[in-house]
C-alpha cells in the first residue's frame, strides 16, 4: 500500500520549534567541506516545544528555520505518542534503533499501523497527515529535509506549544 511506504514522521517531527533550541546544538552548516558528527560526539538536547514532552533531539546539519537542508536525531521515550499532525515540506526518515509505528490520518489509533524498525526507512509527503507512537523500547531516528520546519497538529488542542489556559 503507497500509505505504507510513506511514513515517517513525525515528528517528528517538528521544526521551527526545533530552531529555538538549534542554538543548543553546535550544528554545522556546510561551507567548503565535509561535516563529519561521531557518535560520540552527538549531544542531545529536549525536544522542541512542539513535541510532547520527553523527546531528545540533536540538530547535526542546517537550520530548520531556514531553507537549507537539515539532519536531525530523535530520540522518543517508550509508550510515546505524538497526535495527528503534518508537515510542510518533504521528511525521510531512518530508523536507527527501537521502532516507530505510523499511522495515516486524522483519527489516532495508536495501533497497527505500519512498524518501522531498526534499518527501515520511509518519505512522507509534504501535508500528509499522521501520527506516530512507539512501544516499549522507544525508538531512535535520523529525519533530514530541507526547511523551513515545521509540525502542524489536527487538532490545535493537541499542540504542546500552545499555552494552556
């Protein structure tokens, strides 16, 4: 099914925010030469405000409040859900660790869907909505694009961004 093979998410997921907490990350920006980040060297930061708290992020490439491309890590916490959202732009997404299930539209389910695991990889669409969740392992992956980033909710009620009354 072409749903199937375009998932990705999330969040993920997630972008302008990211560029609030960009300045916490030491993120390259390519000018005449390679940009090589070591695992070791990989610093994670809170996920953006966009996000549901408990997601780590680290920005390796680019600025996701800019038109340039971007790499970033995500780390997201056992049993975490992210509801139904899209995006603006084009993501692909590698799963590196753990597994990132995604469903397709505006109802969540947090069940079936598709199962990314370890070594999977998927593009989604720009505007395609979805949403995401992991098990109990939780789940680490690697989204690049090209911004501006940002996450859009269905409901603006699931925004973690937005101050509450």
């Amino acid at each position: 099914m072409r749903h199937h093979v375009m998932f990705t998410v999330v969040a993920v997921v997630c972008a302008v925010a990211f560029a609030s907490r960009a300045s916490a990350q030491a993120a390259a920006t390519p000018s005449a030469g390679p940009i090589v980040v070591h695992a070791s060297d990989i610093r994670w930061a809170d996920g953006p405000p966009s996000l549901p708290r408990g997601a780590q992020f680290a920005l390796l490439e680019g600025n996701p409040a800019d038109a340039v491309p971007l790499t970033l890590r995500l780390k997201l916490p056992p049993n975490y859900r992210i509801p139904p959202h899209w995006h603006a732009v084009l993501e692909h997404v590698t799963v590196l660790s753990g597994t990132l299930n995604v469903g397709m539209g505006e109802q969540p389910t947090y069940s079936g869907g598709t199962a990314l695991s370890a070594g999977s990889y998927a593009v989604m669409p720009q505007k395609m909505v979805h949403s995401a969740w992991t098990g109990s392992d939780g789940v680490v992956f690697q989204l690049h694009s090209v911004g501006p980033w940002s996450i859009t909710y269905v409901n603006a009620k699931d925004d973690p961004s937005q101050a509450r009354p």
